[in-house]
C-alpha cells in the first residue's frame, strides 16, 4: 500500500509539473501582449508565464510623431468679429535753428510737425488707411498747412482674400482622404511591427531560446542509458498494479513528447515571427513611398494654385481659381466683387499717378477713383499743390490751380485695355516768380488713347496718343481753341508716348525704354513746358555675369526729366551716357563703379544759355 502511495505521489506531481512546462512553452508562443493608448505615446505590455504560478511582464513605450498644434474651437459659440480694430504711428518733431543763413536767412526759426498714421480695419475685413499732416512755422517763406487723407487699402484687402483661400487649400491638404488613410494604415502598420520587434527582443524569449538550446546540447552529449526516457523498473508490483502503473507510464509519455513538440514549435514561431518582421518592413517601404507620392502630389498642386492666387489679378479669376479647388470665398459675394476690383480710393491730398502725357506725379487735394473689373472707370479732381520748396511758392493758394480727369475704358489695366482720358483744368505759370511772357494761368483740355500689353510683371508694351488745347489767355471759348482737338493734321498740339520692356530667358538680359514726342503746343499736367517741341528718350540694358555676382547696367537717355523750376522753353538735345558696375562677391563689401554726367548746356530761345 504505502508504495503504491509512493507512485501516485511521484506520478501526480511529475504529471502536474509537467503539465506546468506544456502550458509555459504554449503561452510563451501565445504571449498575451496589450496595447494602452495614452496622450503621448502607446504602452505595449506582454504578459509570461515564467513557473508554474509565476508570470514575467514586460513593458514598452513607443511615442507618438509631434502633431502640429491647433487651434481649439468651440462649436457652440463662434469667436466674436471686432467692429472697429485700429493700430498706427503719432510722432512730433520740433526743428529750431538760432541763425539759417542758406537758402534764405533768418534768426530765430522755429517749426513744428505733427503726424498720424492709423491703419483702421472694419469687422476685420475691409482695411483703410488715413493720414495726418500739420506743419507750423515762424518764417515768412514758409506756410502752414493741415493735411489730411482717408483712403481704402486694397492691398491689404486682396492679402486677406488671398491669405483665407491659401489657408482653405492648406486645411484641404491636410484632411485629404487618400492621405489621412494612408497615414492610418502606415501608423497601424508601425505599431504591428513594434509589437514584432518587441516580441522578438523580449529578454523573456531569448532566455526561452537560451533553455532550448541548453537542453538539446546536454540530450546530444548525455552518455549511454542516462535517457529521461528509461525509467527505472519498480520491483516487487502485482499484476494490476504493473497494469496500471503501464497507463501512466502511457500518459507520462504522451505529456513529455508534447513538451518537446512544443520546444520544436517554439524554436519554429521564432523564426516565423522574424520572417514577418522582414514582410512588414517591405510593406512598410511600400507605404512609406506611397504616403511620400501622395503628399508630394498634394503639395505640389497646393503649391501651384497657391502661385496662381498669389498672381490673380482680379475679383473674377480669384473666383474661377476658388471655384476650381472648391474654396468658398467669405463674406458678401457682391460687396467683395465690387471690393476686389477697386484699385484706388482716396480723400485728401493724394497723388495722381496715370500716364506721362496727362498727368503723373501730381499732388492733388480732393478725390481720386479707379475701378477696374471687366471695364476701366477713374475719375481724379481736386486743387493741385506742388509743395517741395514751398519757399518759391508760398503763395500758390493764389493761382487757384486745378485738376479734373475721367478715365473709361475696356480690359484689365493690369493685363490687356484699351483706355480714354479726358482732362481739364488751370494750370499757373508765374507761381515760381520766374519772368515769362505769360504771367496768368492757362486753362488745359486735352484728352489721350491708351493701350497697354501686359505679359508679365517683366514684360510689357504702352502706347499713348494725346491731344491738347494750345497755350492761350483767356477763355478757351472765346478762343475757339476747343476745336484744335480734332485737327489731328495740325501735329504742334499733339503727343505721343512709347514705353516697355521686357526679358531674355536664355540670357537673363533686362531691356527697358521709352520714347516720348510732343509738339511745340501741347499741353498736359506731366509736362511744363511749351512753345517748344520736345523729344524725349531712353534706352536701359541689365546684364548679370558669373552668378549674379557682376551686375552691369547701360543706359543712353536724352531729355528724359521734366522740372517745373526750369524755363518754360527748356530744350536740349544732350544725350547722356551712363554705365555702372556692381560686383558682389560673397563675404566680401559690395562694389559698384558708375559714370553718371550730372551737367549740361541748353539753350533758351537761342540766344541764352544756360547750364
């Protein structure tokens, strides 16, 4: 009795720990492996049986890829639209001399200026500028001025249209469907080759495969009849004991080849797992460069029709542009069409800047509008005030000077138009006290035709033809001057105005000109002079060399300048010469020789001369 005890004892507790070691080595092929999702990163935990009550965890962190940071919205409640946002510039100078002597005399000289410059923008969408100026002075060559300018910034409002679509296109980008899921699918990708890697590496593991091949080195080098497998004969069993004792034996059997089937299999999953870590990273590189295709596309074409939206020069093709890449314009469709196509708006003292034969560079205090959606509209009237060197003008207020434009035409100013001006006004001709023999104003009519070709910013055509009234006193109806407007054989009161230029690729060689005829009669608020014709000209070549780091720029002009302190019969035929050199060499100063003659002889109604 006691040995049969003995057998179940022995038998029970091999079989229990044998049974132990088939379901390590089974779990260790199975591990039981958790993924935990933080804010940060992924926790990959795998939990091993490592003895018969006993189980080993190991913990890995794989990080999250930096996300660009966003904005957080509130879905119930919309962010508030400002009113009224204004920000700008106040500044104050004092001037004070004790004694001036150039270019008048005086003791004594005091002078304030005061200036402000607001920036003001209307429900963060509609950008105005205005501008103050004030002056104030003790000196008798001096006069006292208030001036004061509210105009619409059209720049700033087509950047804020322009910037809304480009940061549309950027959110298209980054929620594209094909990519978010490829970056899905790339991500999971990621984690299962994690979850591989860390199973391979896991130290519980290599110790299994330590153990394996421990055990096959002692089974190969055991000597003779020390196998596991020859169990010793117990002596002194009866019939149905040895019966028994054989099914055991039987089953003992069956436990242990399963064991060593098990540490076969194990050895086998290892090396299979290696395999699919080597298919995931191919199929990884296959991802990688389809999710890298894919972004390149989307951002080559982001980048492409944001150079186009960069470009856009008008409400209309800005729309085509938006509506193409399903972009939505915000605000009122109408108010931002009419918006888009104004190029100037201006109260105050502004510049009239439109074309050399009917007025460019002139100041004028009153209204200046240009609108240009399919057809061209401006319209510029106001007192002209030519105010550099007010000590030779300080009573101009007197001459009553002014200005009155109108402009009509077809096309984009800014690509192909064809334009009509009409200009009247006064224009004074003793305001600078230099004697001629016409001391009041002249009363100016004139009007020009306009064509303009435009490429590119380099390259472009102008062609201008202008007719005028002729310098005469008094009424230009009682004159009967109004009808040399349409003589057009009678060329003295004619104009025209050639200018363009335009690139070489293959050369990167830059050509500019223009050239510029009027008869001795013709009349305008760009040029001060009369009674005789006037020709004009300018040639401008730009040559890079070595890199850009040699820059060389030619230039022939003749009478290319107008002055209003010059005689009013100026005329010269003096053609100037100019070159310069500028040589820039990386880490070193810049360089630059030039030949600019500043001087010249002219003659004045051909007994005079002047320099």
């Amino acid at each position: 009795m006691k040995k049969l005890l003995y057998i179940a004892v022995l038998f029970f507790g091999y079989n229990a720990c044998a049974q132990s070691q088939v379901n390590t080595v089974l779990r260790s092929l199975t591990p039981r492996i958790f993924f935990e999702a933080t804010d940060s990163g992924t926790f990959v935990n795998e939990f091993l049986q490592s003895s018969c009550k006993g189980y080993a965890i190991s913990r890995m962190f794989i990080p999250s890829p930096p996300k660009p940071p966003q904005r957080v919205s509130n879905a119930h409640q919309e962010p508030s639209v400002k009113f009224l946002t204004i920000h700008g510039e106040v500044s104050y100078d004092y001037f004070y001399r004790s004694r001036i002597d150039t270019p008048f005399a005086q003791s004594n000289f005091q002078q304030h200026t005061e200036r402000v410059s607001l920036n003001i923008v209307f429900r963060e969408k509609y950008p105005f500028k205005i501008n103050f100026a004030s002056r104030q002075s003790n000196s008798g060559f001096f006069r006292d001025f208030n001036d004061v300018n509210l105009q619409f910034d059209r720049f700033a409002y087509n950047k804020n249209i322009k910037q809304q679509l480009i940061d549309q296109l950027q959110k298209q980008q980054e929620k594209l469907p094909s990519l978010a899921s490829l970056d899905s699918l790339l991500k999971k990708e990621t984690l299962h080759l994690e979850a591989l890697k860390f199973s391979i590496n896991n130290p519980a593991t290599l110790q299994k495969i330590i153990e394996q091949r421990e055990a096959e080195f002692r089974k190969k080098n055991a000597p003779a009849g020390s196998s596991p497998q020859n169990t010793p004969a117990i002596p002194e069993l009866g019939d149905s004991d040895f019966v028994f004792l054989n099914k055991q034996r039987h089953k003992l059997s069956a436990i242990k080849n399963s064991i060593d089937s098990a540490k076969d299999n194990f050895e086998e999953v290892y090396q299979q797992k290696k395999k699919a870590v080597d298919s995931v990273l191919k199929k990884l590189a296959i991802l990688q460069q389809r999710v890298d295709s894919t972004r390149n596309a989307a951002q080559a074409k982001f980048s492409s029709v944001r150079q186009k939206i960069y470009n856009v020069t008008n409400e209309k093709e800005l729309a085509k542009i938006a509506a193409d890449n399903d972009l939505q314009l915000n605000g009122n469709p109408k108010l931002n069409k009419f918006l888009s196509a104004v190029k100037s708006f201006s109260v105050g003292r502004s510049v009239v800047n439109y074309t050399e034969l009917t007025a460019q560079n002139i100041t004028v205090t009153g209204v200046n509008i240009e609108y240009n959606p399919s057809y061209y509209v401006a319209f510029a009237a106001g007192k002209v005030d030519y105010r550099f060197r007010d000590f030779f003008n300080k009573r101009s207020t007197q001459n009553n000077q002014y200005l009155a434009l109108g402009r009509i035409g077809v096309g984009n100013k800014d690509k192909r138009a064809i334009i009509f001006s009409l200009f009247k006004g006064r224009k004074s001709l003793s305001q600078y006290g230099l004697s001629d023999s016409i001391t009041n104003s002249i009363n100016i009519v004139g009007y020009s035709l306009e064509t303009i070709l435009r490429k590119n910013e380099q390259t472009f055509l102008s062609m201008e033809f202008a007719k005028s009234t002729k310098p005469v006193t008094g009424s230009l109806q009682q004159s009967k001057e109004i009808g040399s407007l349409l003589k057009f054989e009678d060329r003295t009161n004619m104009g025209i105005n050639i200018k363009g230029q335009t690139i070489i690729p293959e050369t990167n060689t830059r050509l500019s000109g223009f050239f510029r005829k009027t008869g001795e009669n013709f009349q305008s608020f760009s040029l001060f002079s009369y009674n005789t014709s006037q020709t004009a000209w300018l040639g401008r070549a730009d040559q890079d060399f070595f890199k850009r780091r040699l820059g060389i720029t030619a230039m022939l002009r003749r009478n290319d300048f107008t002055n209003p302190f010059t005689e009013k019969t100026f005329k010269t035929s003096t053609t100037f010469t100019s070159l310069l050199l500028n040589l820039r060499i990386p880490k070193y100063p810049v360089l630059s020789l030039g030949y600019y003659p500043g001087t010249q002889f002219y003659v004045i109604d051909k007994d005079r001369i002047r320099e």
